[in-house]
C-alpha cells in the first residue's frame, strides 16, 4: 500500500492544481487520472474551444476585409486543419503539463480510482492512501430526459469539438456559455444556426443588460434563437435531425447539440458509501472545501460553485494551503471573473443590478458605450462597460460586451475585489488607444467626470 500526504482523484484543473501547489508545499502527492492529465478544460473545454473561436474570428476577419481595405476572400473552412491547428495547442499545452507534475516530484497514477475507505483510493487493485484524500472527478455533458445522445446527429460538446466537417444546419439546445460559444463558431464557419434556450434571456445568469447586447449581436450576425421556450422532442432520420418544441414550432438540422449543463461525475465512486453529504449528485463542502467527512476534501466542478476552470485551480490552491497549515482566505465566488468567449465577448465580475438590488444595496449604474472608444472603433467592434455601484461607495459590479473584452476583467476584478470606488480608479491612467480605456472612462463618468462620454 503506497501512503501520500496527499491522495488526489481526479487529474484535471481542480486536481492538477492542488496537487502542484502540495508538491510545492513538501507535500507528498499522488494524482490519480483515469483520461489525461488536464481533465476537461485542456483536452474538451476551455483550450479546444477557444482555438475553435481563434480560428472562426479569421474567418469572419477575412469575410469582412474589405471593410478595412484589404483584398481577400474566404474559400472554405478545412476543419481537418482547424483540428490539426487545435490538437497541437492542446498537446503543446498537455506536454508541458505533464513535465511539470513529474518535475514537482508528483506520483502520477494512470486509471480508474475508486474511495474504498476515507483515506483510501483504490486504483486496479493498488491501493493508494492519504492522510487527505482530494476528490475532483469534475463532470460530464448532461442531456434531458428522453433525448438521446448519439453522438452522430445528436450530440454533446464533446463530439463537436472533434466534428471533422461544418454542419450546413445546426440547432443548439441550450443558450448559456458553452451553447452560445459553440454557436458563434458554427457560425463564424458558415453554417446556420438557431439557439433554443427556455429562458427568457441568452447567457441568463449575466447581467441583463448584457444578455440583451449579446442577442442584438448574435440577431445581427444571423444566429437565429428561440427564448423562454422548452425543447419537447428531436427525431433522427438519414436525412438529419427534426427538433419539435412545446410552442408546436419544428426545426430542422443537421445536427442538434446538447448544451443544457453538467452534473457532477460522482456516481459509483464509492462517495456515499463512505458517508460524504451530497445533494443532486454534488458533493457538499464548506467554505475550505472540506467535505462532511474529516480528511476529504472535494474541488472543481463536482462541487456546487461556478464550474469555471479557474474556480477549480483557486479551491485545489486553497486546498492544499489549508492542508498545509497556510489557513487561506475562503474564495469569494463573487469576485471571480467570467467571459463567455462568442464574438462578442460577454464578461463580468461581481454582482448584477438584479442581485445587487435583492441583496439590498443602494445603487447607481453607469453605461459606457464603446462608440466612444478609439480601439473599439478601429477594431469595428460594439459593446459597452456597464458599472453598478453602491452609492457613495465601491463598485459592486462590471459587465462589459464587444470583442476582446474577456481581457478587461484583469482590471476589473482587481477593481471588485479591493472595493475601489469609482473615485479611486478615475484617476488610474489607461494606455491610448486601448479597449482597458473605456474602464477607465466609464469611471471617470461614474466619479462624476466624463471625457469622451456623451451626456
Ligand atoms: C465545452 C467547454 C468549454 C469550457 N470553457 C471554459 C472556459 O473557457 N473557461 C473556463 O474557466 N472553464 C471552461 N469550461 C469548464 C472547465 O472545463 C471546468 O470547469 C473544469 O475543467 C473543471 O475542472 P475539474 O478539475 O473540476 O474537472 P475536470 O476537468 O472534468 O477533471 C476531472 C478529471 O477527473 C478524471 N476522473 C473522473 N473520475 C475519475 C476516476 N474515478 N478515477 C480517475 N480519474 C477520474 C477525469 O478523467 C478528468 O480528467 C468549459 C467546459 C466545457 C465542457
């Protein structure tokens, strides 16, 4: 029996994490995975698909170069190259990841592990105990009840990302991040595409505002979408796929895409028989990622905090600390940022006006258009940065839209999450001719000192 500080199940963001900061901590660390080391974020999540979007960004740069006077015509998507471009990033990315969990001296433990006891994790028959066990087995693409993935002519975001043409017709079910990613994608590749989502509003758990800008965008590129509806059935034939919904409308595609959320991979584990507290298939945690039994922890997406990549990352790092003796702050799942990566970005940090007002903050809001910005203009992109604040006090809330924006939330968070006001980042200088500039406008409006704002 091999015994570890540090026994991890699950070799993705939430595992790797905790296993690398352990290591770095003198911990001794085993990291069990039974896919590949990276879990879903690298190998079919985050990294795969954004490769997707870079590429579907310089096709509809070249679609639209004669608006910035350059000659160029787009003949077609290759998507074995596409795929070629994508796979290499991500096995650049996967090398670089397994050299350096072998170079913080991190046992890597290739198979299916199982919880035997609350300190064990049994592995094809070797048994692997910690004086912590870590679980972060992540999760799986769910469907609804009696649609049925095929994995041909419907399907989850895992087979898209390894879809070797671009379907003429696709219908994705389900209007939040990955569903609209994926459909800017499509659509950026030329296909036609129509969102059915059964709430009233795309990418619902943003702000209002934003979720409003990013239809008017994804109207204006063509995506067709369907709101505060519910899918009722889908039918494959040789031909393609027929999706009814409960308003009796019926479309027909090529392809359905299921984008409707993930569960938790937590069945068959051995969690409950071990007396681990879970809910919907959840494990319950505190706010240091304990779980109800002394000596297991649980990190990532299969427990019920925002299944973001960096969520996962942030609760294996504070893991690891806790375990070591470092008592790190709880996480503030507030604070963290959030990009939906389509053209265009949706991002944010920190409340919505709705949350904002049911928490019972006082608030003024503030809405910088990106018509007034240089960078914004040049790059022929629309959008806005709207701020809430409490009044007289730190901001509570940044919501921005338009190309690129994801990389505004540098800022934005630290503006979050020190509590600055708007007062303290007016007087913050922002390089020129940059998107970080409308920021900075939009608190210079917010502190009661527009430049390039009208109104
Ligand atoms: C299409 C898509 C796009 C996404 N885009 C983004 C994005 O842009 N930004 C972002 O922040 N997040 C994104 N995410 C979410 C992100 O991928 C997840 O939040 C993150 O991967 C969760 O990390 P995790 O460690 O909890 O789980 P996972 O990454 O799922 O890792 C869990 C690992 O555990 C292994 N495992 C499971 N059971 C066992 C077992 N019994 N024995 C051994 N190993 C086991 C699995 O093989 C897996 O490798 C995206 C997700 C998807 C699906």
């Amino acid at each position: 029996m091999a015994q570890f500080d540090l026994v991890i199940l699950g070799g993705g963001s939430g595992g790797y994490a905790c296993a690398l900061r352990g290591a770095q901590l003198g911990l001794s660390v085993a990291l069990i995975e039974s896919g590949k080391l990276g879990g879903t974020c690298l190998h079919r999540g985050c990294i795969p698909t954004k490769a997707l979007l870079h590429a579907g960004e310089i096709a509809d740069n070249t679609r639209d170069a004669a608006h910035f006077g350059v000659n160029a015509q787009l003949h077609s998507i290759d998507m074995t190259a596409v795929n070629v471009y994508k796979d290499g990033v991500v096995n650049r990315l996967h090398k670089g990841l397994q050299g350096l969990v072998k170079s913080r001296s991190v046992t890597f433990v290739a198979g299916h592990g199982r919880l035997v006891s609350p300190n064990t994790v049994e592995v094809e028959g070797e048994k692997y105990t910690g004086k912590n066990v870590v679980l972060a087995t992540g999760s799986y693409a769910r469907t609804l009840p009696g649609l049925e993935i095929d994995g041909t002519r419907i399907i989850t975001s895992d087979h898209a990302l390894t879809l070797d043409y671009v379907p003429a017709r696709v219908i994705v079910l389900g209007g939040g991040v990955i569903g609209c990613e994926f459909a800017s994608v499509w659509k950026s590749f030329g296909a036609d595409v129509r969102i059915i989502e059964a709430l009233p509003h795309l990418v619902a758990l943003e702000d209002e505002s934003s979720s409003k800008q990013l239809e008017r965008a994804f109207r204006k590129r063509g995506i067709n979408y369907e709101l505060g509806v519910r899918f009722a059935s889908a039918t494959t034939s040789e031909a393609g796929v027929k999706v009814k919904l409960e308003d009796g409308k019926e479309f027909e595609a090529d392809l359905l895409l299921v984008a409707v959320g993930r569960g938790p991979t937590s069945a068959n584990l051995g969690y409950e028989e071990q007396g681990i507290a879970m809910e919907r298939g959840y494990v319950i945690v505190d706010n240091k990622c304990r779980t109800s039994v002394p000596g297991i922890w649980a990190v990532g997406d299969l427990i019920p905090t925002l299944q973001l990549a960096h969520v996962g990352f942030a609760e294996g790092i504070m893991v690891a600390e806790e375990i070591a003796g470092l008592n790190p702050r709880p996480i503030n799942y507030d604070g963290v940022p959030r990009v939906t990566y389509s053209d265009p970005e949706v991002a944010s940090v920190g409340l919505t006006s709705a949350q904002a007002k049911a928490r019972g903050h006082e608030i003024v809001e503030l809405t910088y258009d990106l018509a007034g910005n240089g960078k914004a203009q040049i790059l022929n992109t629309a959008g806005s940065v709207k701020l809430i604040s409490e009044k007289n006090g730190p901001v509570l809330g940044i919501h921005i839209v338009g190309a690129r924006v994801g990389e505004l939330l540098a800022e934005a968070q630290l503006i979050y999450n020190w509590e600055a006001s708007a007062e303290d980042v007016a007087p913050l200088i922002h390089a020129h001719p940059t998107l970080s500039e409308a920021m900075g406008e939009a608190h210079m409006a917010l502190a009661g000192k527009p430049l390039h704002a009208h109104g």
